[in-house]
C-alpha cells in the first residue's frame, strides 16, 4: 500500500540563551506536535505507531543538531529528520552570544490502501 500524507503540522522554538541548535530544533518540535492531538490513525482503523512522520528542522547551522535527540522526542510512530539550512541566529548587543530561533515541519503518513 502507498504511504498517504495524512497531516503537515509546524513548529518554532528556541534557544535564547545558550545557542544550542539541538535544544531550539527539539522545541521547535515540540511546539508542531503538542498542540494538538491526532485522531486520525484511530480514525482509519490504524494504530497510533504506524503513523511515519517525516521530520524537517530549519536551522542557520543544521550540522549542530542532534538529528537523535530530536528524533527521540517522537510519542507516536517511527521518524526520520532531515535538517536543512534556515531559521534565525540573532546576536546580543554585545557580540558574545546569540539567540537560535528553530523551524520544524511535520508531515505524517499512514500506509492505506
């Protein structure tokens, strides 16, 4: 059976402290996931882990994530993650550090007939 794009759901979070790409792709995540709460698997006669999500993370610097990390956060299904460049890096007045700001898509597919 082919897999169907069931869902596109989209995300942002950040660092704004600490400049850590991992932590602001995992909250960019989070934020695209717990806002809402899919039915649809159940709704088909599938269960919840059958669902394949398709993980895209949007980053300034996308070889500073921890593609695992942001993987494991997953409550449903199996995943990939795919990290491209894109969101924001924005400095502090003082040069010394800066603020991540990460972008997350994702889609999620189910195997119907």
């Amino acid at each position: 059976m082919p897999l169907k794009r069931m869902v596109l759901q989209i995300g942002m979070g950040t660092d704004i402290r600490g400049a850590d790409y991992t932590k602001a792709a995992v909250r960019a995540l989070r934020d695209a996931l717990w806002h809402n709460s899919l039915s649809v698997a159940d709704a088909l006669g599938q269960h919840v882990d059958s669902m394949q999500v398709e993980i895209t993370i949007g980053v300034p610097h996308p070889e500073r994530v921890d593609k695992a990390a942001v993987l494991a956060i997953l409550p449903h299904g199996t995943g990939t993650v795919t990290v491209v460049e894109g969101g924001l890096e924005i400095p502090n007045d003082a040069g010394t550090n800066y603020t991540v700001i990460a972008h997350a898509a994702a889609v999620v597919r189910l195997d119907l007939p």
